[in-house]
C-alpha cells in the first residue's frame, strides 16, 4: 500500500513541475542576403534558421503552425517519441495532409523520458532547407546532468544553402529524373562562413571564457550531406546523442549525419585567440558530386582583447579528415556507448532483414531523361521504391479504413537475395518497383532489423531515421551480414540509442526496438535526395490492450486531405 502511495505522490508531483508551451511558428517568405545575393526564403517567423524551443522532459508542447507561404508545408518534430500522438509526427501525406497556403495546424505532444538535444524541420518537399530549428530538452526539475553543469549551452545548427530556390531544385530534379544540383554552401546558425565570398563579416561567432567547459550542441541540418566537425587546438569530449547520454569519450572530430545531433563538452583551455570549428562533407559514394566546400564558425576567447573577425590575425584551422575517409567516420560511431547499462531482450518477434540503396528507372518510351544512358534515378528498400500518397495521408486513411491508398505487404526480406556488396550488381536488380506498401506490426513485438547496404549503381553511406521511435545499435560493419558470424559480435550491453542510424558504405546496422508506440511510422533516408527517389517506408503499429495502448483519437483541426 505504502509503494502504491510513494508511486501516486511521485506522478502528481511529475505533474505539478511539469509545463505546458505555447508557441506560434508563422511560415513565410522572407528575404535574406547569402553568399553576395539576396533571396526570398521560406522560414518561421522570419528566423533563419528557426526558433529554439527549450522544454523540460516531461513538458507538453502545443505548437500552431500558421502557414502564409505559397507552399503546403508540415512540421516534423525530429526524434521526439511521439507517445501515442502520431497525428503530430508531421510527415505529409504519411501521418497527416499538408498544411495549405492560408491554413494552420496546432501540434500537441509530450515530451516522455528524453533529455538532450533534439530538432524540428518542415517535412514537405525541400522546404527543410530553411526551415529548421533545435529542440532542447533539458532534464526535470531537481534533477541535473549526468556531468558537470557547463558554464554556457550554445547550439550549433549544420545546414546546407542553395543559391537558388530549393524547390525549383527539386522539382527540376524530378521532372527530367536526373540527380539535383548540389548545394552552393554548407553553413554554421545560418551563416556559411568566411571562406566563402561575401560572408567574412557575418560569420557565426561563438564567445567563451578562459577556464569555462561549456556544452555545445551540434545538430545536422544538412540536407544531403554527412559532416565531419572539429574544432582548432580544443578536444570535444562527447556526452550525448539523438537525446540519450553516452558513455563521454573524447575526440577531435565528429562526424554526423543530417538528422543526427550530438552532445559534447569543451574546455576552453588553449591560449587565449581564435579558433575555426570547421565543417565539410563526408562523401563515400564514388564518382558522385558533392559539395566540396567548407563552412567556418569563429570560438573566439571572450577576454575583450580580440579583434573583429576578419581584422586581425586569422584564426587557427584544425585538421579535418579527407572526404572520403570512411575509417574516421567508422572511428567516430564505434565510440559511441549508452551511459548504462541496457536491458535488451533475447526474444525477437520480427527479425527483419532490409537493402537500402539506389536504382534506374527505365525513362518512358518516348522521353529523355536525365540519368545515366537516358533513365531516372531511383532508391529504395527491399527492392520497393517508396510512393508518397496524395490524396490521403496513411494514417488517416488507416485509421478511417479508406482503401487504395495503401497495402501492408512490404517484404520481411528481399524479395530476390543476392551479393548486396559486390562489385558488379547484375542490372537485371538496378529498377525497384514502385508502391505504397507498409509493413505491420503488433504491439509490443520485440522488432530486430538488419539494414544492408548495397552495391546498386552506387554504394554509399545512409542515414536511415524512424519515426516515433528511438532504438539501440547491436552492430556495424562492412560487406553483407552474416548472421552467424557477425551476431557473436553485437553489443548487448551497452549499445547507443538513437533515432538516426548511419548505415556504413557498402555495410550493414543491426538495430533493436520495442512496437509499443501505435501509428504510422516512416523509416528513410535522411539524404533528402534519396528520400525523393523512395527510399523509405512505413510500420505500421496496431493498438495495444485498452486506452493507454492505443492511439489518440485525430485532432478536430487535423488538416483536411
């Protein structure tokens, strides 16, 4: 009885201290000048990149999107669990239809024991390209950090600029079915940097003190980019990803996937100057153009005795890897523990097995199209390239049992097993087929997930995000999966937890998670370009037992389809 009591006074004390935000994101055009030209871009309430939300775990969110741009648009709140409240995951036409020019839309959520450093994007088309911003989630009151305070929190948001309009980019993409123009610029908070032209004077300048540690929070807004980080002279000792804590492990350079964040501690403790942090591609497709540029933020020691950037000594450069040096992206990942100890289950309900990679459509009789030998790029899973529904979005349609709109046959396996990694790909696997398919799952299933990368066209590194879910990373590794072999070697006792996992070129991921969330779950590539040609798909997670077990009924302002 006395427990029963404690657990009841714990709950409503949870409660009192727990808040309830209220916020307003107004999207709109605005005009702002990069790289020597002046731009319409779309962004919220004018910010580019967007507002920092702060919460505390346990703090519920209620967000009206209002929507004065000439696009449809929705909001995709990156990596929260979205605990029974998939109608505000926010994918179009996967767990709701578009907010359209002149509509709105409130997005309520909770957030449920997670801690760190999270974000939001638009989820419609390539509007993420600047309409983004962090999510920080700071622990309960009267609980801290499990390190030592820092003296200041800074965020530091990794995006990718086009000097042009990003949806003409695409669309222009799609229609010829060639590859998109790569980016013009990466940037640091929205500014590329004084390597570029016309950027010197508003290069993002981060100030600290002299003796301080402080907590920098990297996110990677990238759109189509992996990025290696680091900063000149200073170590960073990491604490946390995709909010959940790590076991701290230090090292001079990140590397990290749109879609990704991680967490690290600085101590300010070289000579008092100027430092780079530093930015640049990771690119492990061969023979595919990238973005071979660099973006710059300034550390500048906050003593009063430095001169403006641009006006005195040019600060120190720290020592980047090559674009193509897979080993220090390998080295990176490998560091990564969870804090504790984990529980992971020895009984698995599904034991998934899924390719990720690209494709060539044939080009229709008749057109030219813009890849190679006259075909169109494609990706996708299992051999199935992903269709965006149009004129229902997925959940709605399965949870109002409207037919046509999708089916629930998306393959355990592939369809046709062959050497994934090989060197040579028959052409005869390169076209994929294109459908809507979702693959269920019952509540509570214990899910294992082999992602093997393949050899198709091109191999590259892919990092693939789950909706509505965090998961922990058994293993990686290179070549195909061997489930003998390569299942010896999994970590089960203290695997990373993360929402975006970045599957090694030409390798495999094995990931571990429990169905206990329902709803309609993407799972893609978070290269934006991939995910255009299809490479994603949907769970679809049936309700449990009873009301906590199931899915909240849709919100009276849910957008009409």
């Amino acid at each position: 009885m006395a427990s029963w009591l404690l657990l009841a006074f714990v709950l409503l004390f949870s409660c009192i201290n727990a808040e309830v935000q209220h916020h307003e994101f107004i999207v709109q055009e605005t005009p702002v000048k990069r790289l020597c030209k002046t731009h319409n871009i779309i962004t919220v309430n004018g910010q580019f990149p967007g507002p920092t939300i702060e919460v505390k775990n346990g703090d519920t969110l209620v967000i009206n999107v209002v929507n004065k741009a000439k696009y449809n648009v929705t909001m995709h709140w990156h990596g929260v669990r979205q605990m029974r409240t998939a109608w505000a995951d926010g994918p179009e036409f996967v767990t709701q239809c578009p907010i359209t020019p002149g509509g709105s839309y409130k997005y309520r959520f909770t957030i449920q024991g997670q801690e760190g450093t999270l974000w939001w994007h638009a989820h419609s088309s390539w509007l993420r390209a600047t309409v983004y911003g962090a999510l920080i989630i700071y622990p309960k009151e009267n609980t801290s950090y499990p390190f030592t305070k820092p003296a200041r929190e800074i965020p530091i948001l990794l995006g990718e600029w086009w000097d042009a309009n990003p949806i003409d980019v695409v669309r222009r993409a799609t229609r010829t079915g060639a590859a998109p123009n790569i980016s013009d610029a990466f940037t640091i908070n929205g500014q590329p940097g004084d390597l570029y032209n016309c950027s010197s004077k508003e290069t993002t300048t981060i100030p600290v003190k002299a003796g301080e540690t402080n907590l920098f929070r990297f996110i990677n807004a990238a759109l189509n980019a992996e990025l290696f980080v680091a900063i000149a002279n200073h170590k960073m000792t990491v604490v946390g990803a995709d909010a959940s804590y790590t076991k701290p492990f230090t090292t001079s350079v990140l590397m990290i996937g749109p879609g990704q964040t991680t967490d690290v501690l600085v101590a300010a403790d070289q000579a008092i100057a100027d430092y780079y942090i530093a930015a640049r591609a990771y690119s492990s497709a061969q023979g595919v153009p990238f973005d071979n540029t660099t973006t710059t933020a300034i550390m500048t020691y906050d003593c009063g005795c430095s001169p403006a950037p641009g006006q005195g000594v040019r600060p120190m450069f720290p020592t980047l890897p090559a674009y193509n040096d897979t080993g220090a992206a390998t080295a990176f990942s490998s560091g990564l523990k969870s804090l504790n100890a984990v529980k992971i289950s020895d009984h698995i309900d599904e034991d998934l097995f899924f390719t990720v990679g690209l494709g060539l459509f044939d080009c229709p009789r008749g057109k030219t199209c813009g890849g190679p030998n006259n075909t169109r790029f494609t990706a996708s899973m299992n051999n199935v390239s992903f269709v965006f529904p149009s004129t229902f979005s997925i959940l709605q349609a399965h949870q109002n049992g409207i037919q046509g709109v999708f089916t629930a046959d998306f393959p355990a396996s592939p369809p046709v097993p062959f050497d994934y990694t090989a060197r040579n790909v028959s052409r005869s696997l390169w076209q994929p087929v294109a459908a809507t398919k979702v693959y269920k799952l019952k509540y509570g299933s214990v899910v294992q997930l082999v992602l093997q990368g393949t050899n198709i066209f091109a191999a590259e590194n892919h990092p693939i995000h789950l909706h509505g879910y965090d998961f922990y990373i058994l293993g990686e590794g290179f070549g195909n999966f061997d489930p003998k072999k390569d299942a010896e070697k999994f970590n089960l006792v203290d695997p990373p937890m993360r929402n975006t996992v970045a599957v090694p070129v030409n390798g495999w991921a094995v990931i571990r998670f429990v169905a206990d969330n329902p709803g309609v779950w993407l799972m893609h590539c978070h290269l934006d370009v991939h995910i255009t040609w299809g490479l994603a798909m949907a769970f679809l997670v049936e309700n449990g037992v009873g009301e906590l077990q199931s899915l909240e009924l849709p919100p009276v302002d849910l957008p009409a389809c």
